[in-house]
C-alpha cells in the first residue's frame, strides 16, 4: 500500500538523472514566477488606465504576429546553433524589456502603447526561449524520464501562474505598479543562472540554416505527422474557445467584486489545478495512450468552462449577492465555485499538457526538434490570444459570461469530432512514439 502511494506522487528521477536540468527548471521557475508577476500587472495597468475589457485583450492580440515569427524563428535558430547560446541571447532581450517597464513606472512615463510595445517585446523573445529551452531538455534526459519532466513543468506552471499573479494583485494593491515589475526584473536572473550553467549544446543530424528552407523542412515534417499536427489543432481549439483570462479584471471589477485580488486568486486557481495535477502526476506519466490521454483530459477542461459561464451567468442574476458587489464587498460563494471550477480546468488543462509535451519530445527528430518546439509554442502562447480576442470581443457585444459558456459547448463539440475522425491518434502508444 506504502509502495502505491509512492507510485501516485510526482516522479524526482530527472533532477537525480541530470543536475543541469535541475539548474534549468530552478532557473525557469523563479523567472517564470516573475514573469507572470508583470503579465497580470500590465493586463490590471491597461486596464487601469483605460477601464476596457477589450483594451485588456488587446495585449495579447498586438503581439501575437511577432510572437509567432520569433517562434518559429527562434526554432529555427534552435536547429542551426548552440541551443544554448541562442536561449540566453533571447533571455537578455526579455530582461530588457523588462526593465524598461519598471524604468516607465518609476518615472510615471507609462502609456498604454508602451506598455502593449514592451509586452511585444517580451513576449517575442520569451517564445524563443521556451522553443529552445524545450529542444534542450531531451538532450539532458532519457526518454522515459521525459513524462516526468513534462509533469514538474506543470509544477512550474502552477508555482509561477498560481502564486504570480495573486501575489502581483497584492503588489498592486499596495505599492503600486513600478515596485511590481522591479520584483521581475529581480527574479528574471535567475534563469541566467539555469542556462549559463548548461553544456554546450549543438543538434544533431544534418543542420539547416534559418530561412525559408528550414521553415519549408519544418512545415514538411509537420504534415506528414498526423498525430503532432492534430495535437496542435486540439490545443488550438481549447485555448481558443476556453480561454477566459482577458475577463478577469473586468469580472472582478464588475461581475463578482473584489478588483484585483479576485483577478490574481482567479488565475492562480487555474495554476492550482496544475501544481496538483503534477504533485500527482506518478501514474499519468506511466500511461502510454498519450492520444486518448489528450481527448480525455481537453473534454474535462471544456466541461469546467461550460461551468465557469454557469458560475458567471449566476452572478449576473445576483446569486450570492443581492445587494451588488464592489471592490470591497465580493460576492465569496461565487468566487469560491469559480475558484473550485477553474482548479479543475487547470488540473485537466496540465494533464493534456504532460501528454502533448511527451509526444513532441519523443515522437520528433532531434534534427527537426526545434522548429516543431517553435510551431508548438507558437500553438500554446498564440492560442490564448485569439481566445483572449474571441473572449474580449464577445464579452464587449454580449455580456461577461457568454464567452466561457459558448466555448466550453464548442470545444466539447469539436474535439470529440476531430478525434472520432483520427482513430491512429487514440491508438498512439508512448514506448513506439510515432509523429
């Protein structure tokens, strides 16, 4: 019995395997935890400054075109240099733009179009990062240590998303935007530390200078791989029609009360979900159907957005507050429910994660790694715009909870037709990982 409740927790082998992975998920998690520190202070700043819902969604939609060039970029770089290198040259230009919010509010010099022109920034050279830093990791562990790896992501996820954004509400609160970003640009060397201190590491096979020809390669490789280019499309769908995020400010400025702590503690719920997913990640990482893993685990992330819209469409009548909300006086039941919803949304959400994850890292060359790491996380950051766009702008015609409410039906309704029309990407098996 002792041994079973060992088997279910998170699985450590990585950081004993390799220490350089365990400088660089170090690295990555206290920058991440920064990071995210300055994504829910620029989104409550715009906010702040504009009182729109839809200039809040805006962040993420004006950097989404050079976002998706420095991905696949990046991983084009990834596959023709020293991954290393090439991940701390991104890293510095994210430090940069970092610094120069905290520059801007220290001096009251802010604008909404400096704060959308430095998330641009920042956001372009993070996608390089996370390209490179992704083509990294199957260099520096097994194969079958690589679920396992993708599940202390999920740690890092729920550390960063989960404690960033309720701790950057409170930071807001109380001293302002300038100390908020300052506490990044702190934590941001961090990952210095995670990088510089990894070897030396070159691709292997037969190299392809970045252009138009290694994209080609790229997109090449990605079409003949049925079960990679249907995750990305699963992906897609859920983080374009279950992607919430952009409302938060407004659901706790107007909606369920509370102002930015409801902001912060909404988004870490999501995060919470994740952080426990991989405390208890032991047996996802030993199930070898990573496909079916996949449809299950976006239909459940689908169904708590259905519910999240419910908990919305109820505090749109008053339930649990009759008497209004405000800044001061949230309605609690509501919160609360929408938390527990949205900590399954996150759980559900990192599982699929681990899964997709593990599919790119052993499915794909070491040769192509790169460049499917850069269309990938051009799928995972780019998909949360356009949800942030689909949401933001439904949400302006319509009302707050219609978006989560419609998108969570959509998603259950398309994901489960595209995988009954794939049946090889059900019958995906992890220890013959076939692209």
């Amino acid at each position: 019995m002792a041994r079973l409740s060992r088997d279910q927790f998170l699985d450590l082998r990585p950081f004993r395997a390799s220490p350089a992975f365990a400088r660089l998920w170090i690295g990555s998690t206290l920058a991440g935890l920064g990071g995210q520190l300055t994504i829910v202070a620029v989104m409550l700043h715009v906010y702040d400054l504009t009182q729109s819902t839809f200039a809040v969604s805006m962040i993420a939609v004006v950097g989404l075109v050079p976002m998706v060039i420095a991905g696949l970029y990046g991983g084009m770089l990834a596959d023709a240099f020293d991954r290393r290198l090439v991940a701390l040259l991104a890293a510095s230009i994210t430090f940069v733009s970092t610094a120069a919010l905290a520059i801007l509010a220290w001096t009251q010099l802010e604008s909404v179009w400096s704060l959308y022109t430095l998330s641009i920034v920042n956001s372009a050279a993070n996608s390089v990062v996370l390209a490179t830093r992704s083509a990294i990791v199957p260099r520096l562990l097994p194969r079958q240590l690589l679920p396992a790896a993708a599940a202390l992501q999920g740690i890092t996820v729920g550390i960063m998303v989960m404690a960033g954004p309720a701790l950057a509400g409170v930071l807001v609160a109380t001293v302002g935007y300038a100390w908020t970003y300052s506490v990044d640009v702190v934590l941001m060397t961090s990952l210095f530390l995670g990088l510089w201190t990894l070897p030396r590491i070159v691709p292997e096979g037969e190299i392809v200078r970045p252009g138009l020809e290694s994209l080609r390669d790229g997109i090449a490789f990605l079409r003949r791989a049925a079960n990679i280019r249907l995750q990305y499309i699963l992906d897609i769908t859920a983080m374009t029609f279950g992607q919430p995020l952009a409302l938060f400010p407004a659901i706790g400025a107007v909606l369920l009360g509370g102002g930015p702590i409801t902001t912060g503690v909404l988004t870490a719920a999501f995060a919470a979900g994740a952080f426990l997913s991989s405390l208890f990640s032991g047996r996802i990482g030993r199930y070898r159907a990573h496909g079916l893993g996949i449809e299950l685990a976006i239909l459940v992330y689908g169904g708590a957005i259905v519910v999240f819209g419910g908990v919305l469409l109820a505090g749109a009548f008053g339930v649990g507050a009759p008497t209004g909300v405000s800044e001061t006086s949230p309605n609690i039941p509501l919160i609360a429910l929408a938390v527990l919803v949205l900590v399954v949304a996150g759980g559900a959400d990192n599982v699929s994660a681990i899964y997709r994850s593990t599919m790119m890292q052993s499915a794909v060359p070491d040769s192509i790694r790169g460049r499917l790491q850069g269309i990938f996380i051009v799928v995972v950051a780019g998909g949360p715009r356009v949800g942030a766009l689909y949401a933001g702008t439904l949400a302006t015609v319509t009302t707050l909870w219609f978006p989560p409410l419609l998108g969570g039906l959509l998603i259950l309704a398309i994901v489960t037709t595209l995988v009954r029309l794939s049946p090889g990407f059900r019958a995906y098996d992890a220890d013959n990982p076939v692209p």
